[in-house]
C-alpha cells in the first residue's frame, strides 16, 4: 500500500488537529516533519507526532527530507509564498482557509499548481462534515425542492489571534471566521452570486477598534443570487458561552435545520426547575469528523491521482464573497460580483 508523506507547516491548534489526523488516524498518510518559526512549538508537536524531524521552514524541510505534500496550517497572509514554493517543488499542497489575502494571491496559487501538475485543496471541513454532507445530497436528489433561503452562523467562544485581526496581516473577523458560512452557502445555493451587503459593529470588544482599523466582533451579512436565491451569514466572536456553528436551508417543498448549541444529549434537571447540558468548547470537537474526513479525501485525491473535492477555485469563490463583504462594511453599500 502507498503512503503518502506529509510535511505539516504549522505547530499551532489547527496544525495539531490535522497532524494527529495523519499520523494516528489515516493508514494512507504519514507525517514526517513539522515545520513552524517557533522552533520550540514545532519541536512539542513534532513530538507528539512520534518524534518525527522539526524544522523552522519549509526551504530547509524540502531540503532535508522527502515527502509528497505539505498541509499548510499557517496564518492567512503566509498561505501565497508557503504554497507557491511547495507546488514549484512538486509537492501537493493542503491550505488551510482563506486560501489568501487577495484575488491575485489565490490566482497565483491555483495557477502555480496547475503548471506543475500539483493538487491544491483548501481547507473548508465543513463540506466534510457527516450531516452537512448529509443535507446536500438531499438538495441535490430534489428533497426540498428548489433551495431559495439559507442562513448559516459561525460564533466562536474566544478571540482570533492577533494576526487575524491586523488588516496587513487577516481578512477581518467576518472573513477569518465566518468565510465556512460563506463557503457553505456558495456549495448549497444553485446559482452564481450576484451581490453581498454587510453590516458589522466593534459591540463585544469595542476597545480593539482603536487598536485595529476596521475591527468588528458583531455581523451579518445578506447575499443575493443570479435567480433571486437569499443567503444569510450571521456571526460574532468571542461570544463566550460556546463553539455555535448551525446552517437552515429553506426549499420550495421543505427545510432542512443541522445542527444546533447542545454538545450532547444530556440534560441534567434539578429541584430549581433548571435545565442544564454542555455545549461544544471549540470548533476542534464540533468538526472533529468533518477535519477527518477532509485530510482523508486530500490523500485519496493524490493516491487516485483526481480532482480534490475542494479545489482552488473553491477557496477564490469564498475570498471573493468575503472581500466583497469586508468592501460593504467599508461602504455601507452592497458590492456587485465579480470584484475588479
């Protein structure tokens, strides 16, 4: 059986969950370096993986080892060059959402892995998760009818590092969180997206605004199709109470509702007429499938030599929309698509 050898760029939270995916989880896949600008925190990581090499780039890690691709978990504004470099060496690239800070950046990099014949897969699970999964074969055999209405909400307990809210550095909140809403409504919805208007305010931590040009914590956001389809994304972090992520899609014959803030089934109920259950704690054990599910595809994409199942293009349409929805909130306007 081929295994297919993975360097994973990034020793943080999102890296951790994607390495021990590949080294514990997926008989295919075998994790031989880490690599991150934190020595010490790739080198705790690397460890944990089974003591495989660390090292604190990627130049020094294709010199040093040999491995097929590379899973970038990295922040937003380090996805262009870590990608470029990996594909112009032949590896297949795993990008983590956004694929880029700009258009032109994710232009660059779908063209880079096109001319040297690469996969590139960017990192949206929840197209992976089992009942999201679920809920648009359904759309698709006709269950609901024609899809006209869909919400989907993202409200994360605690604050984005900080480089995700620097505007040199990240997309804004409503694009470093919310762009799997974004992403989720373009999968479901069956026409082309015509026009986003946004409205977003600094109401949790208002202080930060000073700090960060354009900082918000509160939003939504309204998307129109070609065919007069609706897409809403509603969103706010830190919320505190817990990981909520729900999507609702509306048809012309039915609805369909997944997920919902209860991290389990148990409901403990006490003599003060007070109900209380558990919420998911984080995005990690809320998707834990989904991120599963997707690194298994990326490896299959490359042993079957096929199209991944979530490609380039895939991430550019999702910048798209949140470039356009970052401009509304700019504005105060809604933005037609495509962007120039």
């Amino acid at each position: 059986m081929r295994v297919v050898k993975i360097c994973l760029v990034g020793a943080g939270r999102t890296g951790e969950v994607h390495g021990k995916n590949l080294a514990f989880r997926i008989r295919e896949a075998e994790v031989v370096c880490v690599v991150d600008q934190n020595i010490e925190a790739a080198k705790i990581l690397a460890g944990a993986l089974g003591g495989v090499n660390y090292y604190e780039s990627l130049t020094e890690a294709q010199r040093k080892e040999d491995f097929d691709a590379v899973f970038i978990t990295t922040p937003t504004f380090t996805h262009c060059p870590l990608t470029v470099e990996a594909a112009e060496a032949g590896k297949h690239v795993f990008c983590e959402k956004p694929i880029a800070l700009n258009l032109e950046e994710a232009d660059k990099m779908i063209l880079t892995a096109r001319r040297h014949n690469v996969k590139l897969q960017i990192g949206f699970m929840r197209r992976f998760d089992p009942e999201i999964r679920r809920a648009k074969q359904l759309v698709d055999e006709g269950a609901i009818g024609r899809p006209v209405l869909m919400k989907s909400l993202s409200r994360g307990p605690g604050l984005p590092p900080k480089w995700a809210l620097d505007p040199r550095t990240g997309l804004a909140m409503i694009a470093e969180v919310s762009i799997h809403d974004f992403d989720s409504i373009l999968w479901f919805m069956p026409s082309q997206l015509d026009e986003v208007y946004s409205v977003a305010n600094p109401l949790i931590h208002p202080e930060l605004a000073e700090e960060y040009p354009g900082y918000h914590d509160v939003y939504a956001a309204i998307l129109k199709f070609k065919k007069g389809e609706i897409g809403i994304v509603d969103g706010a972090c830190p919320v505190g109470y817990a990981y909520d992520a729900r999507l609702e899609i509306l048809g012309t014959e039915g609805l369909i509702m997944i997920g919902e803030v209860r991290g389990t089934t148990i409901l403990l109920c006490q003599k003060d007429k007070k109900i209380v259950t558990e919420p998911f704690p984080s995005w990690r054990n809320r998707f834990r499938d989904g991120y599963l599910n997707e690194a298994e595809s990326f490896i299959r994409a490359i042993l079957e030599d096929k199209e991944p199942e979530v490609t380039g293009e895939d991430g550019r349409r999702a910048l798209e929309a949140v470039l356009a929805a970052v401009e509304s909130i700019k504005t105060n306007k809604p933005v037609k698509l495509p962007l120039k």
